[in-house]
C-alpha cells in the first residue's frame, strides 16, 4: 500500500471509528472485530480507487463523499459536518428573525415535513411530502438539514426562492416566498358538533401546553364529552413540551421511554397531580405529524383513538461531537420509545383509522371539506349511536 493510500484511510477511518465509539446506530453497534473487518475492506476500496480510477481522484472530496455516506446511513437526522459548517453552526433563529413556515428532514434532497399554518410556505400551497431541490442558488442534494433551515431565514421582507417537485414527477416548480415572523397562536379551540370540542395544535411549546391544557377545560365545562385534538403538520417542539403536555390527560402510567446507547433506558410516568382532563380523546395525524407531537400521540395512545395518516416517526435528540480536525458529527445520541417500550423514531404511529389524503397537484386547488376531521366526527356519531343503542 502507498503512503497516500496509508494517509486517505487513516483520515477517514478515525472518523469512522468514532462513530462506533461514540454510539451511533450501525445495526444494533458493531463487535469490535466486526468494525476492523469493515475497516479492512474499506482500506481495499480505498487502494483499488486511488491506484485504478481513470482520473485523479480528490481525496479530501472522496473523503468527505464517504463521511457524509456513513453518516446518512444512519437516520434522517444525522449528518457529517465540515469545518466550515460546525464553525457556522449555532441556533437556526441566529440566521434570521424571519422566517417561512417549514420544517425540513433530509431525504436524498431536503424533504418538507411540515408547513406552518398561515406562513408563507402555506399561502403558497406548499405541503408535507414536497421535495426541495434548490434554495436560493444552492442545491440540496449534498445540504444538511441544519443548514436547509437556516438558508430559510433571514430579514423580515426579504425573498428565497425553492425549487419544489411533488410526488413521483420530475417536473420542478420555482417558488419564490417572502420571510416573515411566525404568527398566529399556537393553540386554537372551537366546537365542532355537539359535544365535540376541536382543538389545534400548531407546535409544542411551554406556552402551548398551558393552551392546550386552557383550551381543553374551557371545551369540557361548556358541554365537551369528546375532544379531537388536531395535529396534522406538527412538527415543531421540544420532544419533552409533547411528554409534559401529555400530562394533563393521562393519570398514570408510563408516558415515554428514553433510551440512549446500549438500550439504557428512563421510564418518564404520570404523577399525582396528572390526568385531570378524562374525556375520550380523538387524535388527527398525518404524515407531518412529528417530533414533539408523536411523543404526545404516544404518550396518550393508551386512551386516545388516532385517525388519519402514520406519523413521521422523528423521535430523537442530537447533539454535536467534534472532531480534531473541525469537523464534526451531528449525531442522534437519544431515542423516545412509547410506553411499550416500541420504537418510535423511524417507526412512526400507526392510525386506528385510516384515511388516504391524495396531494393535490401544484395549481390545482384541494376539494372542499376536510376528510379526516369529517371521518373523526363520523367516527364519534356512531361511537355515541352505539353507546345508546
């Protein structure tokens, strides 16, 4: 083997290492004879590359192809930060006050998961499952979804320009969006039916819980037997604001599991002064049902009916390891499992009810009427049909 070659494996291999160390989830974590074993066939590929690719390969681009390959491997979430980018890394509200109602998850491009009610993304008829291809002037392919974010903020008034495709075809749409303050609160009520009260939740927050909570006793003492909680496109929120939210309508029980490197596992449960709210509850979901929201889907899954779509299934926390050389690893260290102890993350919730959502082409106006709010309420009616039967 050449020094070069010696030099190229070296660099890429204690990363790599690293990763195995610190606790990212290659299949259940490699043996350690199972990691030298990997590290020796990479070393082949590394020496059949260098000595017999037609042109001269880059080497600090190749590493970093594979880096960003390991790291992609392994959820949604995590990513292998360059220099630059841990140098650039701070919160996503430091790029700007403004912003356009997105939250994005990496899939081969920047995927939307969720768009904010009443934000610019939304009065665009952007929508959970769109493919970002281009922000501005740079292309996704190869962007991390820290950054995705943060390219989306910037001034109140100033402009970004997407370039979104839609389901399976290939044909692009520019879309040119103007950032503003996120608006509007974050939890709304009203009655639906008779003895139905509606409740949405726009994201998780310390304020949101006290909302939904309000919200939820106002409903009950006007008359409220059953509550639907909507939280279809919820994807913002710290994951502990869903466990602490969930509190108010579970009594006991365990509410989420955390597990962290080596199946260790905290069990977060109900206490005495949990549970106050005890109507039945009806939750709204989809695919851009996320984060803090599933958490609180879970937690209350032992008394709640889902209906609509299966969840995101983002369930973890991140956090950055850096490296010697000032890159660095953005990496899930902390799952949330729900009270079964069953994945989450990646796994998603399944409805008790489903209901297919067709995506409506860019142009072409949704039907009227709401689907899975119409299948909640129907589902309801025959509940209380039977009941008096």
């Amino acid at each position: 083997m050449t020094s070069r070659t010696r030099t190229f494996v070296l660099a890429v291999s204690v990363p790599i290492m690293a990763f195995a160390v610190i606790g990212g989830y290659l299949g259940q974590a490699f043996s350690r004879d199972d990691t030298y074993r990997h590290l020796t066939v990479f070393e082949d590929v590394v020496s059949i590359v260098l000595n017999n690719y037609v042109e001269e390969v880059d080497v600090n681009k190749a590493m970093r192809g594979a880096l960003q390959g390991l790291s992609d491997s392994l959820d949604a979430d995590s990513s292998y930060l360059t220099a630059a980018q841990v140098k650039a890394l701070g919160p996503v509200e430091s790029a700007g006050p403004a912003e356009v109602g997105i939250e994005l998850i990496k899939q081969y491009y920047l995927r939307i998961v969720s768009v904010r009610d009443g934000s610019p993304a939304a009065r665009a008829g952007l929508r959970t499952g769109d493919f970002i291809r281009v922000i501005g002037d740079k292309a996704t392919r190869n962007m991390t979804t820290l950054e995705g974010m943060r390219l989306l903020r910037g001034t109140v008034g100033s402009k970004v320009s997407l370039v979104v495709i839609r389901g399976n075809t290939t044909d692009p749409h520019v879309i040119d969006l103007v950032r503003e303050k996120a608006a509007g609160p974050e939890v709304t009520a009203k009655v639906a039916a008779p003895g139905v009260g509606l409740i949405r939740v726009v994201q998780f927050s310390q304020p949101a819980i006290g909302g939904l909570k309000s919200a939820a006793d106002k409903l009950v003492k006007g008359g409220a037997t059953h509550l639907i909680i909507d939280l279809r496109g919820t994807a913002r929120g710290d994951l502990d604001e869903g466990v602490n939210a969930a509190r108010a309508f579970v009594k006991t029980g365990a509410l989420t599991i955390k597990q962290i490197k080596g199946d260790q596992r905290e069990t977060v449960s109900a206490g005495q002064a949990d549970g106050a709210i005890s109507v039945p509850l009806v939750l709204l979901t989809d695919n851009g049902t996320a984060g803090a929201a599933e958490v609180f889907a879970a937690a209350v899954g032992g008394r709640a009916t889902r209906i609509g779509e299966r969840t995101l299934g983002r369930a973890a926390r991140q956090r950055l390891v850096r490296l010697t050389d000032g890159s660095g690893l953005w990496l899930s260290y902390q799952r949330y499992l729900t009270p079964a102890g069953e994945q989450l993350h990646e796994k998603g919730l399944k409805p008790d009810v489903d209901v297919n959502i067709v995506d409506p082409e860019f142009g072409v106006t949704p039907p009227a009427g709401d689907a899975v709010l119409d299948k909640a309420l129907e589902f309801l009616s025959q509940k209380s049909d039977k009941k008096a039967a």
